[in-house]
C-alpha cells in the first residue's frame, strides 16, 4: 500500500473513531439504566483514546495532524435519528440497536483496514483496536438481547 493509501485508511479509522465517540456520548445522555450508562462513557473514552493513537500514528508517518477529523456526515444523522426515535419513546432497547448499527460500521472500517498493507506499528495498532471493538459490539448484542427478553 503506497503511503496516500496508507493516511487515508489511517485517516478513516480516526473518523469512524470519532463517530463511534459522538454516538456513546449521545447514548449516555439517552440511555435510562445506570450500566447502560456507564458503558456507553466508558466505550466514548475508549474511541478517543484510539482516535489519539492513530493521530499519532499520523504524526510518526510524517502527516500532520493540524487537521482534526471529526467524523462522517452519515454518523451524524444517524445520531440525529437516534434522537427522534428516543424522543418517540424508544427505550434502552431500541438504543442499543442503533448503537449496534454504530458498531456494525466501525467493524468493517477495521474489517477492510486489516486486509491492506498498512506499516507493522499500524498494523499491530489496527488489530489491536479492532479486537476492543468487536468485543464492544459482542457486549451491545448481548446487552440488546437480554433487554428484548
């Protein structure tokens, strides 16, 4: 992968991370059970933590990181839905569906990030980051599906 593939794959990650960070935020202020809550802060802290590393990451290839990625206008309507629908009446339940749909995405952002060429640091970052989210999304599921029980 030639080094412009390379910052923007980078460069994606940091916006879907910066997506995944807004829509837990977004989560908290809707969510009604105290370990919803609590999750959702901790999952928001977790995507701007990952966000840093790939700035970083950036940095360390020589890109600058004066541009500060903020996320993708899809992710922002889906936030905006998110609100209607909880303003509707939609409870912890239809929450977590939409946040699974949030990690749904994220997953494929990692999913095809893997399969490039990306530098060994990246890489092992990549992966690394890409394992936390999976387990992430395995922990929404579940939350989901307990709550339709």
């Amino acid at each position: 992968m030639d080094r412009n593939n390379v910052v923007d794959m980078l460069r994606e990650l940091i916006n879907v991370n910066r997506d995944g960070e807004k829509g837990y935020q977004d989560a908290t202020e809707h969510a009604k059970a105290a370990d919803l809550k609590s999750f959702f802060r901790q999952q928001a802290s977790e995507r701007a933590r990952f966000a840093s590393q790939l700035e970083a990451e950036l940095a360390r290839l020589g890109e600058p990181t004066t541009k500060k990625e903020s996320g993708h206008v899809a992710a922002t309507l889906h936030r905006g839905w998110i609100d209607v629908k909880q303003n509707l009446g939609g409870g912890d339940h239809s929450l977590l569906e939409s946040v699974e749909k949030g990690e749904d995405t994220a997953k494929e952002s990692y999913q095809k990030a893997l399969q490039s060429a990306l530098p060994e640091s990246a890489a092992r970052m990549v992966s690394e980051q890409s394992q936390a989210i999976l387990t992430a999304h395995n922990q929404v599921k579940a939350m989901r599906d307990r709550r339709a029980a």
